[in-house]
C-alpha cells in the first residue's frame, strides 16, 4: 500500500501534513501522534489495516511541515481539538475510530468528550485520562518523580539543549526504555528528518499545560478542577497500555471508569510507552477488532 503525504488546508487556515492511504469507501480510521514524534510512526499499522480502513495521520501543529504558530496560546487544547475536528469534518465524520497515543491522545480525550459526534469509537494507547493524569500529578510522588521532564522540556531554551550534539538528549527518551531493540538506523534518519523543521511548536505543548509536576505550592496544577461531566467520555473507548511505561505508569489507569462508562482496558505486559514501534501487529489487530474486522 502506497501512503500519500497530503497537505490539508483547514478553515481556520491551519494546515496539517497528513499521511493517508488505505481504501476508498472503507471504514475511516484517524491516528494521533505524540511526542516527541510525527505522523509516520503509524505507517505500519495503515500497512495492515489498509485493505478494510482508509486512514488519516496528520502530523499536529507544531511537528513536521504542519503549521507551527508562534507563540504558546497556539498550542492550548482548545487550538489543538479544533484542528482535529476540522480534519474529521474535512475526511468525512463521524470517523470509525479514532486511534491516539501520548499527546495525540490528550487532544483525543478532549474531542471525544466535547464534540463526540464527530467519532463512533475511540482507542487510546499509552495516554492518560486528564483527571486521573491530574489526581496522579498532584498526589502521587512517584509520578511526579516520572514526569520531572515536563518542567526541563518548559524551559525557554529546551529545543536548543534538544538539537545538540544530533539530539543526544532526545533519544534517550526511546533508548531508556527499550528503544535500542527497535530504533534502527533508518527510523533514526525519519526521526531527524523530522526534528530538522524544528522543535518549538512540540514544546509548546507542555508549555501551554497546567498539567506537569508542581515546583511551589502556587503552581497552577493545585488550583485545577475538572467537572465531570467536562471530562466523560460516553463513546465505547478502548484502553491499549503498555505497562513498563516508567513515564505513565499504570496507576493513571486507577478510577478511569469512573470518567469512561464503556471502558476496556487492554494491558500490554513489558510493553513500554513506544508501544507503537515494539508491537505495530497488536496495534493493528486491536483496530481490526474495533472494526469488527478481526
């Protein structure tokens, strides 16, 4: 199967890069990437589904060549679900499933909660819930012990110390946990073909996030409240969770029902936050199922 790079222009002049292939006519599957990586990283679960899916993974603002705004207000959820919102609308909605890992499935949350009309279903890998993400980063030391680099990445001049020395303090965020068995050197060379259009608008994320480890008691994190009903999602979701995940452990997973009412949740043994890359034939298989294709 062939993936075209497409360029999207949406309505409120934001562009998004996208990689599209699949079947025309077939069941509509959107992928979400996180950080710190692009909309390639699904390449081979499209490869797998592509004869029952017709797929879309755009690169978010701020990665690859999408739009990368300047500023921090960009890059608040609101922004951010109104640009996935536009590309459902623009691919044609309601979306079979919408498939999203680490930050990609912060904006998923988000979307699935306020505009569910826009998706039937909803597959989240390796990504926490904003309430319990929030319960767990004010209460609990050991992940505010695992989400230490948010506040390093928030500093003004972390894209410079990312970059340097061909982005030696970037790839440990793969090899620390397990990314040596699966990094090879030609996903390294996609990696920096990436990173090469800059770092900014990714880091802008966590910059424009309350949601990192608090430093001081008046940090805004302490002050945050989420209304349920701001936060449920009522759509049949989906919960695939590698659980040697140092950065998210599985205690995000802890009361989730209560904000998910049709909720399954799929643990992955030794399976890491890199889920995508240690295991793409599970990921594709769980979307099969989800389809009702498998």
């Amino acid at each position: 199967m062939n993936i075209e790079q497409v360029d999207r222009v949406l309505p409120h002049g934001i562009v998004l890069s996208c990689r599209e292939g699949g079947t025309a006519g077939a069941s509509r599957v959107m992928f979400l990437h996180g950080f710190p990586e692009a909309a390639f990283i699904w390449d081979e679960v499209q490869r797998r589904i592509a004869p029952v899916a017709r797929c879309v993974a755009p690169n978010l603002r701020g990665y690859e060549r999408s739009s990368a705004p300047a500023g921090i207000e960009p890059y608040r959820a609101k922004h951010l679900v109104t640009d996935v919102a536009a590309l459902i609308s623009a691919v044609g909605a309601p979306l079979d499933l919408l498939v999203a890992h680490d930050w990609g499935g912060a904006v998923a949350w988000s979307l699935a909660a306020h505009r569910p009309e826009l998706l039937k279903r909803l597959l989240i890998v390796n990504s926490p819930h904003p309430a319990t993400f929030l319960r767990e980063l004010r209460d609990n030391p050991a992940q505010q012990a695992a989400s230490a680099y948010m506040n390093f990445l928030c500093r003004p001049d972390a894209a410079e110390l990312l970059a340097a020395n061909d982005h030696a303090r970037l790839w440990p965020f793969f090899t620390r946990m397990g990314g040596d068995a699966w990094l090879s050197a030609g996903l390294r060379d996609r990696y920096r073909d990436v990173w090469r259009h800059g770092l900014e608008g990714a880091l802008n994320y966590y910059r424009a996030s309350p949601l990192r480890p608090p430093v001081t008691p008046s940090d805004a994190i302490h002050s945050i409240e989420f209304p349920r009903e701001m936060v449920t999602v009522r759509l049949p979701t989906t919960v695939l969770w590698g659980d040697a995940d140092i950065a998210l452990p599985p205690a995000l997973l802890d009361g989730l029902e209560a904000f998910v009412p049709t909720l399954e949740v799929q643990r992955v043994a030794g399976a890491t936050h890199w889920l995508i890359h240690e295991q793409p034939d599970l990921v594709a298989s769980t979307v099969l199922r989800l389809l009702g294709r498998h």
